[in-house]
C-alpha cells in the first residue's frame, strides 16, 4: 500500500512539473498586456538614430523636449517624441514644413509638411487621408511629461526624398488634434518647437 502511495504522489509531481513548464512555455511565446506595454514604452530606445531634434518652448511655455527618430529591424522609421515642464492634458504633434524655429511663437516653421497634398487627418485614415506630418496627440501626465511614438515605412531620413523628415520641424501644440478641422486640426499655439537634423 505505502509503495502505491509513494508511486502516485510521484506521478502527480511529474504531471504539475510538466504543466508548469508547459505554462512557462505559452507564457515565453505569447506576449501579455504588461509586455506589450513595456515594449511600447521601449518603442523608439534601440536602434540607430538617424535623425533628431531638440525642442525649445515657444509661446511662452516652458516646454522642453526631444525627438528621435531611429531605424528597427523591420526597415521602418520609429518616432519618439518625450517633452517636460509642458502643461497636463493632450497636445497635438505634428512636423511642420520649414526647418526653421526662430519665430517666439513658432510659426516660422510654416505649416504641416505634406508632400503628399492630402488633407489633414488621422494617421492611417483610409485613403491615406492625412498629412505625412500628422502624428496625433501626445498625453502629458499631471508631472509634466509625456511621450507619443510612431513607427512607420512612409518616412525616410537623409535620403533627399521628398519623404525625407530631415530639414522640417517637429511641432508641439498648446491644444488637441481633433483630426477634422482644416488644414491642422484646429490644435492651437505652438508650444515647442525643434528643427529635425541629421
């Protein structure tokens, strides 16, 4: 009897060591919320940089900030954009034509870059109805901080294309996109700004 006891209780810790890994292994090979994320955080800190700004406060803000642009092992362009000291909510981002922040308000930069000649919008509306500047909106916490990402094949950097992000201006609003309203979604002053370089 004792050596059926013993058996059985062996073969039920094989069975859970088994489970256990098997877990282990759906766990490895499937990513949770918190992985992606964690990636999603990380989205534009590997790579090499190959293009960048740093951005200075306009309009009377105390913005300040950066942005990078580094290529991923898919081929794809990946935008970070981390700003500091800025006012809570959301803000609209876009890269605007000229490479050029001298004004106090920013407006030297003109207005979005859109070599396509679309309308403004959403990034990735369907019809490709939206500017190759429209980035979208970046949340800033009740800290001051905040980071909005995009990875994308319909940029290049130094290439000299009309693609080409190099020479424009990445621009920080005071107010949101609304992705409607034309022709820069009704987003406000321009809080910061930074001319994109090699």
């Amino acid at each position: 009897m004792r050596t059926n006891r013993v058996a059985a209780v062996a073969v039920a810790l094989a069975f859970a060591c088994a489970g256990g890994a098997y877990a282990q292994k759906k766990k490895g090979t499937k990513p949770t919320s918190e992985d992606k994320k964690e990636n999603k955080e990380e989205l534009g800190k590997k790579g090499d940089t190959v293009a960048k700004a740093d951005i200075d406060a306009k309009s009377g803000s105390k913005l300040k900030g950066k942005a990078t642009f580094t290529k991923n092992d898919k081929g794809e362009l990946v935008l970070r954009v981390e700003v500091s000291d800025a006012p809570p909510g959301e803000h609209a981002v876009h890269i605007h034509e000229k490479g050029d922040c001298s004004s106090p308000d920013g407006k030297s930069a003109g207005d979005h870059w859109n070599p396509t000649k679309m309308e403004h919008g959403k990034w990735g509306a369907m019809g490709d109805h939206y500017h190759l500047g429209d980035i979208g909106n970046l949340n800033v916490g009740p800290d001051g901080k905040g980071t909005v990402t995009l990875e994308t094949t319909k940029w290049t950097a130094a290439s000299g294309g009309t693609n080409d992000v190099v020479g424009h201006a990445i621009v920080v609003h005071g107010g949101v996109d609304d992705f409607k309203t034309q022709p820069s979604g009704n987003a406000g002053p321009r809080i910061g700004c930074g001319v994109i370089n090699k």
